[in-house]
C-alpha cells in the first residue's frame, strides 16, 4: 500500500512540476484594466536594472545609481523618475503643490528634467513652478562638470511678466539678453563679464 501511494505521490508531484516548467517557459500574456488604483509602479529589466518609477509621494524613492538606492528623501512631489542602462536615475517628470500652515502655496509647479551621466545634475529641464518663495517658467539650459552646474540658455518669463532669453558664458554669466516687457517694449541687451550693459538695441535707442 505504501508503494503504491509513493508511485502516485511521485506522479503527481512529477505533474505539478512540469506544469510549472511549462508555465515558466510561456512568454506572459498582455493583461487589460479599464481601470487601476496603484501607490507605484516599478519598471524593470529581466535582471532587475531600474527603468522607470511612477509613484505617489509617499512612496518616491531615494536616489539610485546602479540599481542602488540611497535612503528616501522627503522629495516634495509625485511623478515618473527614469533611469538609464545602468539603473541610474537621470531625469524624471514630477509635479506638487500645497499650502503650509500659513495658508501659503508651496512646492507648486511641474518640471521634466534630464541628467548628466553618473551625476544628479540637471543639463535639460523645462520648468512650470509658481509659489510664495520661487518662480521659474521655462526652459533652462546648463553645463555640468562633476563638481558645478551653470546656466548657458534660459528661454521663459520672470515673477513681472517680462519674457526673455538669456545667454550665458561658460562661468554662468549674462552676457546677451533678449527681453520684451509686459508693455511689450523689446530690448537687445549686450554685457560684459562683470555684467555692466555694453551695448543695448530698443525703439528709443538709436541703431
């Protein structure tokens, strides 16, 4: 009797493994939802190098380069953080905004950015923030070495509603300014390293 019901306990087992073989062998089938409530998505390739994050604040991770993470920081916003080949974020989209205790809006506004390799400096980021303490709306070019970052081209408009673009030498100064004022006079603007105009271009200049 307890032959018998080795053979069949072996039968059955040898069963389950290869349906279990087989399963693992069948490319996963695509899955459709009308709808899904998640906290955070992790993507990710077959040998667990990080992709794409989309998550809520709560769960936005730290930072991470080559597939490790930092401890989380109190990042002030939600949204989608990209990582390269290797696992290392170098960009993200994310979005916020609250008022505090006083009744005073912060951390609002939304930004797409883009990295340098193996750093956390932004070279690409187009900006939307408006809030009791910063105002940036545009589109900010910079350079980065490993240890700095400074501005070459910022194209938007400031906390007044002056429209402008700027551009700048490699030690991050002004030294061309494009500018049309809310009144819709424009200037041409030329400046030199201590950022004195040298020249400027307007319809009450002569030419």
């Amino acid at each position: 009797m307890l032959t018998k019901i080795l053979v069949v306990y072996s039968s059955v087992l040898t069963t389950v493994l290869a349906a279990f073989m087989l399963a693992g062998s069948v490319a996963a089938k695509p899955q459709t939802f009308d709808e899904i409530d998640v906290r955070r998505i992790n993507v990710r390739e077959p040998d667990g190098t990080w992709r794409l994050v989309i998550s809520n604040h709560a769960r936005l991770p730290g930072v991470i380069v080559r597939s490790k993470e930092s401890p989380p920081k109190d990042r002030p916003y939600a949204g989608m953080l990209f990582y390269n080949d290797e696992g290392s974020e170098n960009g993200g989209l994310v979005f916020g905004g609250h008022r505090n205790g006083k009744g005073e809006v912060v951390d609002s506004g939304v930004a797409l950015s883009f990295d340098r390799y193996e750093g956390n400096a932004q070279f690409v980021q187009l900006a939307g923030v408006d809030d009791s303490t910063n105002h940036i709306v545009g589109l900010t070019v910079s350079e980065t070495e490993a240890t700095s970052t400074r501005r070459r081209v910022f194209v938007g408009h400031d906390k007044e509603g002056v429209a402008r673009v700027s551009l700048m030498d490699r030690n991050g100064r002004t030294r061309i300014l494009l500018q049309v004022s809310p009144d819709g006079s424009p200037s041409l603007s030329f400046l030199d390293g201590d950022g004195r105009v040298v020249n400027q271009l307007g319809p009450n200049r002569p030419q």
